[in-house]
C-alpha cells in the first residue's frame, strides 16, 4: 500500500533527525544508542505522518486489523521487522514497519533473523505448509525461510492457543463454504454475501489462503476432503475474495489516510 508523498517525507525527516542525533550520542563516552532511537520513535509515534501509517498499516493487516503474524490477536500497535535498536536505519523506514501483537514482536525482536518472513512482503505458504488436521505449521522442504521463521517465531508452530484457533478455523470454513455452495444454489445471494463476507473477516484468514492454495495442488483431496475440493472448484471466484477484501480495506481508509497527510505541513516537525 502506498503513503502520501508528505507523509513519505516526514518519515525521511524523521530519519534524517535521527541519525544525527545518533552521532552526537556516539561521540559520548558511554553512548545510549538504545534510549535515543526508542526516546525518538515515542516522540514522533504522536505524529500525523505517524498516525498515517498506522492507519495503512491496519488496512492491510488480515480479517479485522489481526497481527501480520499470528493473526490471533489484534494488532496492538505500529512496530518493526527489523529490530529498531540494533538496526537503527529502519526506524522509521516504511518498508520496515508491521502491524504486530505484543507477544509476536517480543519473540521476533528476541532472537531476530533476517532470513523470517516478512508478512507485509512475502506468501507465507511459499515457505510453510499448514496441516488442516492439527493446524501445525511446518516448513517446506528446502525452505530456509520457512525454517528460519518458525525457529524464531516459535509459538506460530508450537503455541497450542494458536494451533486450535487454527483447526477451529479450518473447521468453521468448511460450514461456511458448504453453506455458501447451499445458499448459491437456493438463489439466496444475499445470504451467500453474507457468508463471504464473514469469511474474509475471520481470525486466521491464512487458513482460507491456505484451502484455495491447496485445492488446486496434487493430493488436494486426500488433505481438504472431495467435498470441499468441489465447492471451491464450483466458486472459482473464492480465490479472489481475500485481494477483493485487502483492496476494499484500503479503498476505505485512503480518505483518512489522506486527511491526516495533509496536516503534515512541515516534513521535519512531530
């Protein structure tokens, strides 16, 4: 999702400030690099371009403003992929920034490895593989990345909170989706609106991702089941829905976004 050109370029101020505060604070003789950078976020976190950001940021973040990682907790805040403190230039870089939960960014930030996934970049399920019946997630094989994500964020595998929420996803889906066949069928399209609707909002949406992925790959229905293998094959047009959803999140909070970018009159002030 794009930010504002003035939005753009208080970010870059804001980095600009930054890093010579930074080298001031390095020519003291017992430098606290740390409480600079966090001192300078939690200023600059108050300000319009700021509050721009976080806007985008939950628009694109999955169901209803859910952690880009575990997707079970709300996003409580604008927070990194790169850790701030030992990777100072991505402060305030956009490309830098996620929508994350507490519990997540603690674990990432605590043994961070730059191979992880970026959700605001990359196709989890390039690089992992969700089991429908223990709602586990593993590596594919070969799949560095996916090693290397699932080696930091541990509880994405191994949380049991998480991998229930994810089988109850998977189960939920397959009444939604056969109910949507069944409503299509009656000619009761806006009871299947409805359903599509409360599919594209449920926690764990990569669930959803997940079943369109593997419905087209081989053994689709040894994994999913013949019968949700034909009401996907039926509704072709599931596979567009989750994108369908991101670009009508985005749509709808352009105007907000806009209004706040432009009370960011001077790129360089909070």
């Amino acid at each position: 999702m794009d930010l504002p050109r003035s939005v753009l370029g208080a970010l870059s101020s804001y980095r600009a400030a930054l890093d010579s505060l930074l080298k001031l604070e390095q020519r003291e003789s017992k430098p606290d690099v740390g409480k600079v950078i966090e001192t300078a976020w939690r200023t600059r976190r108050k300000s319009n371009a700021m509050k721009s950001v976080e806007l985008a940021l939950r628009a694109m973040a999955s169901g209803i403003e859910r952690c880009m990682y575990c997707e079970d907790s709300h996003g409580c805040d604008v927070e990194h992929f790169r850790p701030k403190v030992p990777h100072p230039a991505g402060t305030f870089a956009w490309p830098n920034l996620l929508l994350i939960c507490a519990v997540c960014n603690r674990q990432k930030n605590s043994a961070f490895d730059p191979a992880i996934l970026d959700p605001t970049r990359d196709d989890p399920f390039d690089h992992l593989v969700l089991s429908s019946t223990t709602g586990r997630l593993v590596a594919r094989d070969g799949s560095r990345r996916g090693a290397a994500t699932l080696q930091v964020m541990k509880r994405l595998s191994s949380e049991q909170a998480l991998t229930r929420g994810r089988l109850n996803a998977v189960n939920k889906l397959r009444v939604f989706l056969a109910r949507y066949d069944a409503d299509l069928s009656a000619g009761d399209l806006v009871a299947a609106d409805e359903i599509r609707r409360a599919v594209v909002e449920e926690p764990f949406s990569a669930v959803f991702a997940f079943m369109l992925r593997q419905s087209m790959e081989p053994g689709a229905r040894a994994v999913l089941g013949d019968d949700l293998v034909d009401v996907i094959s039926r509704h072709p047009t599931m596979h567009g829905w989750l994108d369908a959803a991101d670009q009508a999140r985005h749509a709808a909070a352009q105007p907000s976004i806009a209004a706040l970018a432009r009370r960011v009159r001077v790129a360089s002030s909070p």
